[in-house]
C-alpha cells in the first residue's frame, strides 16, 4: 500500500525551514505535520492552521469561577448560617460583597488558569505516561521534521525537497 | 535574516558562538554529569538544618505553641514574619514569568526557570508556618469551605485570613502548573537523549509525552500568554492580600492604607534578592556566565533599585505620617523616633541599613555590573526584609495601648530551628532541582539565538572578527 508512506524532510535551521515549507506549499503539496524543537514564529500561519481557541476557554473557565464564587459565598454567608462579624451587613450579598472581592477574584483565576491547561493538555494530547511521537528524537535538540504524504509522487516529491536544502530526507512506512 | 534584527546598541543575551545543539549539551551537563563535591558539602549542610528544623516543628507540636517565646501581648512573631518573608520571596519568580513575558522582556528566558522554582519552594516554606502555628495542624482542613459535622459551620469569607488560604493556594497551584507547562519540552529533549533507561523512563514520565507539533507549540504560546495575564494581577493579590492580614485590623502601625503597594514592592525588591543570591552561585557551578551573563545581573539590579525606591519611600512616609498625627501612641510604631531610640532601636537601624542604605551603592554602574558586589548585596537586602517584617510585627505589639502590658519578644531555640530548617528545606528542594531539572529554558532560550545572540549579532554587524 503506498496510503501509508510519507517522507520525513529533516532541516537544522528554522529559516531554511519556513523556506521549505513555503516551497512545498507552493508546489500545492499537502504537510501533515511539522515537529520543531522550539516554537517557530509564523510557521502555524505558513501551515495554515487555524488560531487556538484556548484563550477564549479561559475566558468562559474564569466566569464559571467568578460564578461558583458568587453562589458560594451567598450560600455560605448569607442564606446558611448568617453571622454578625465585625457589624458587616450579613442579610444581603450585595452589602456585605466588597469583603468577598479577593475570594471572587483568586478563584476566577483558580478556575481560568487550571482548566485551560487542563484542556491544553487533553487537546493536545499531553499526560503523564503518554509515548512520545516525534519521529526522531533529535526533534527535540536542534532538528526540524516535515512530514508529507506520498500518493505514488515519490520521486516528484524527493526531488523537490532536495531543492530545499534538507539535511536528510527519508521515504517512511508509517503502521 | 531582517526577522531576527534588533538594534546593535543591545548588549547580547547569548555569549559565544552557540548553535541550538551546543545550547542543549550546555543545559543538560549538570543533568547528565556527576555532581561534584562542593553540591555534596552544600547539600549535606542543608539537609542536616532541615532536619534541626523537622525536629523543632515536632517539638512545637508535641508540647504546643509556648515553645515559642510568644506571649499575651505578642501574638505571632518570628512564625509570620518567616511567613511574609517567604511569600515575598517567591514573588520574584512571578514577576519574571509573567510580568517580564508581558513585557516582552528577552533577558527573562535564562532566569524565568530558576525563578519560578524559586518561587516555588519559597511558597512551600511560607505555607508551613500558619499550618505550624495552628497548633493542631492535623484541624487544618478546617479552612476550607466543606459541609462539616458542626452543623454546617462555614468559613469566615469576611477574614483577610480567609483571603490567604485562597490567595497562597492559588498562587502556588497556578505557579506549579505554568512552571511545569514549561518545562515539558525541556523534559522531552533530556529524555529523547537520556540512553540510561531509567533516567528515560522518568524524563518521558515528566513530559507527558511532549512531540513538538506545529500546532503544540501554537497552543503552548498561546496557553503561556494567558497563564502570564492571569498570573500578573494574581501575584500583585497575593503580597495584597498578605498586607491585608494587617491593614484590616485597627492596631496603630498596622492600620495604614499604603500597605499593599508597599508589601508587594518590597516582596519584589526581596524577591530579586533572592534570584541574585541563588544564581550568582548557580551560574557559575553549572558553567551557565554564557547565559546569566553581566548584562542580566545588571537588570535585575535595576529592578532591586527601582522597587528598592518605592519601599523606601513608604518607609519615609510612613514615618512622617506618624510624627505628623501628634498622637503618642505612633511614637512606638516601627517606623518613629521611639522605636528608633527604644529597646529595638539595633532592629529598626539594621532595616534601615540593610534595606535602604546599602541598596544605594547599585546607582555606581561598576557595583551593578559586578558579580560579587551584586551578591553581598542581595544578601543584604535578604537580611534587611526581614526585618522589615519583624519590626512591623515585633516592634508594634510590644507597645499597646496599655503601658502596663508592655512587653517583648525573645525568641526560643525553637523558633530560630524551625527558621533555619526552612531555609535548609529551601536548599535542599533548589540543590535537587538544580542536578535534575533543565535549569534553563533552552527551547525559549534558542528562539532569540539569532535576534540576541553574540555571534549572530556580530555576523549582522558586519563584525567578523571575534
């Protein structure tokens, strides 16, 4: 089956690789997937990827905290056991809120902060014990992997990459 | 090249000509080599101040708090002035990671991960001495907000004591978690070269499986941006809400509306202490000048000055206001005549020394770019927060409002060992970290190789000679 092949164009400067990229991406090929050892500016929008919605979950996260620290505090304070501490107005949330600003604004962040990283790391697939898939190790250390697929271009595709200045480029079987 | 372009007037980040794979092996040696003797020497040290300071926290529990030289009129003394001194401490990491990001201060990404470790075992040491000071520590789940057996008894939200719980644990959970966001592709590059196969079992055990994919890193710059927003008002309202603990309650010298901003400059400016004290060592016994270089050492001096300044402006005006009120109890406020010619006259001239007077020498340029002279005084300042702390605690509840109560604190060997044992604790988590964790963030240190980096600047300068 040739469905399964790709070839792995491994670049050691981030330059040469945006390079590449734009010249596979001008040759109308498809990339599947691009692993770097350290964020590379510019290379989602290259890739076409769309923006993440993470800071928008953290927004909706932050009012679900500020929410949850409204009921609680009313809950507690007001309606269970009202107490007179301190001559405070214990018979309205209203009156009696400027001493809940601080609880009201750390679990906003309680909640914003840890859920959205909670999210980034189920999106992104991230949890202890979880293999690692980065096709060569050295894509942690100072190599740059473009993955392409190959539907019988084999060598149409090779000969274009070698164009790109790659340090190595290899035909895989992926399982 | 012209996306990597930054001015030639700044000084370079990066010393020496790296490529990203010599910044790897720079991070990783202390992780893979041996620790020489001097980190055995330090850690034997630490480990045994902790363990003085274990026996202490047991001796305190077992025969309870009179061990301390607490009395009627003191209530707390050296256990939240250890408190207060840790938590400022731990606000330099903070400000580094997320401020300085906000910023888009480069010289942060050779700092921000020693900082934030920082930040974190300080927040450690802070949180054992309110639980310590319990009493009952094993009561302590008591703050929080859980149905209970008596009858539904909740907290007290109206408690700026209250206010700490919520505020430290979020500080220090939300801290973790960024720290460690971080970190996982550093952890991921340590494993995919660990050839040890338990060191690589760990090292994928703690990236969580960390690839690197395009769209990873999209996400991850995205989650470290808004961790950094989230994270600047949250460690502003934390040294706040510490402040409050004070501010709120209606004791002469404690009731002062200036303290917020006051608490958090001066956990800054100790904070920074702290991080010039830790990596001026750091530095130089992992190999790392090419990365902490002079010119950061430089600004971190400079923030020690400007936060420096704003403490000391509170301290004159704290000062003024109370002489200006005429009122005779403001005499015995820790920033008076009286408590500077009183019996803890020797406490309030060493905050004024350590804190105020020495921080001056960094206005000469030669003091600010100096490894050692920068040293001696971040360890003064250390010193000199304090007894900012003490002064404001010990200081103002020796005088109440009855003379006949007047009393003052000393302090047993209980309470001297348990401070020592957390220093010792603090020490030996950093010395840990130190040989097991990529003490830099070299992936975000390698995305400004090119815009900082001494040989990449020189290349663009059209300077080839070296």
């Amino acid at each position: 089956m040739s469905t399964n092949k790709v070839i792995h164009a491994l670049y050691n400067d981030d330059d040469v690789l945006m390079d590449a990229v734009k010249t596979v991406k001008g040759a109308n090929h498809h990339i599947e997937e691009v692993f770097t050892p350290f964020p590379v500016h510019g290379l989602d929008k290259l890739l076409g990827l769309p923006q993440t919605r993470l800071a928008i979950c953290a927004f909706l996260y932050g009012l679900c905290g500020l929410s949850f620290a409204i009921w609680m505090t009313n809950y507690m304070m007001i309606e269970n056991w009202p107490q007179d501490i301190g001559g405070k107005p214990n018979f309205s949330w209203w009156l009696n809120m400027p001493a809940f600003v601080p609880i009201m604004f750390e679990l906003t962040v309680f909640f914003a902060a840890h859920l959205m990283v909670i999210t980034f790391y189920m999106r992104s697939r991230l949890w202890p014990f979880k293999e690692a898939e980065n096709p060569d190790p050295r894509t942690t250390d100072d190599i740059f992997l473009m993955e392409i697929p190959v539907h019988d271009n084999e060598e149409e595709l090779t000969a274009l990459l070698s164009t790109t200045n790659a340090v190595e480029i290899k035909v895989i079987e992926k399982h | 090249m012209s996306s990597h372009y930054e001015a030639p007037i700044r000084e370079p980040l990066v010393l020496g000509e790296k490529s990203y794979h010599d910044i790897t092996m720079d991070i990783v040696k202390p992780i893979e080599g041996k620790a020489n003797k001097n980190w055995y020497v330090a850690f034997t040290i630490a480990l045994v101040a902790f363990l003085w300071g274990l026996g202490c926290i047991a001796y305190t529990i077992s025969t309870g708090i009179g061990a301390w030289g607490l009395n009627k009129n003191i209530g707390w003394a050296w256990d939240i002035t250890n408190f207060v001194w840790w938590v400022g401490i731990g606000h330099a990491g903070t400000l580094i990671s997320a401020v300085l990001l906000l910023f888009r201060q480069k010289w942060r990404m050779a700092i921000n991960r020693s900082a934030e470790a920082m930040t974190i075992f300080a927040v450690f040491q802070a949180g054992l001495f309110p639980i310590i000071h319990m009493g009952r520590p094993w009561n302590g789940y008591w703050v929080l907000p859980i149905p209970n057996q008596f009858g539904s008894l909740w907290v007290n939200f109206n408690s700026p004591l209250l206010w700490d719980v919520f505020a430290i644990s979020t500080y220090l959970s939300v801290s973790l978690v960024f720290w460690w966001t971080g970190l996982l592709p550093d952890f991921a590059m340590i494993r995919d070269r660990a050839v040890k196969p338990f060191q690589k079992k760990i090292y994928a055990l703690l990236s969580f499986g960390w690839s690197g994919r395009a769209k990873d890193w999209q996400r991850f710059e995205e989650v470290s941006l808004v961790l950094a927003g989230l994270a600047t008002p949250l460690v502003l309202s934390v040294h706040t809400i510490v402040s409050m603990d004070f501010a709120t309650s209606i004791n002469p010298g404690w009731h002062s509306t200036i303290f917020p901003p006051y608490f958090v400059a001066g956990a800054i400016f100790s904070g920074f202490a702290m991080v010039q004290t830790l990596l001026g060592v750091m530095r130089k016994v992992t190999n790392l000048e090419n990365y902490i270089t002079r010119l950061h050492i430089e600004y971190m001096n400079i923030v020690i000055m400007v936060t420096g300044g704003i403490v000391a402006v509170a301290y004159a005006s704290e000062f003024f206001i109370a002489w200006y009120t005429g009122s005779p109890y403001e005499n015995y406020t820790y920033m008076s005549i009286g408590a500077a010619t009183g019996p803890y006259g020797w406490a309030f001239w060493s905050l004024i020394l350590f804190n105020i007077a020495i921080p001056q020498l960094l206005w000469i340029k030669k003091f600010r770019r100096s490894f050692i002279v920068s040293f001696l005084i971040s360890i003064a300042i250390n010193i000199g927060m304090w007894f900012e702390r003490f002064d404001i605690i010990a200081i103002v509840l020796s005088k109440g409002h009855l003379p006949s109560t007047w009393t003052r604190f000393e302090p047993t060997f209980v309470d001297v060992g348990i401070f020592v044992g957390t220093i010792g604790f603090f020490f030996v988590l950093f010395l840990l970290y130190a040989r097991t964790f990529p003490v830099i963030a070299q992936a975000e240190v390698k995305t400004i190789m090119k815009s900082s980096g001494e040989h990449y600047k020189q290349l663009r300068d059209g300077k080839n000679e070296h």
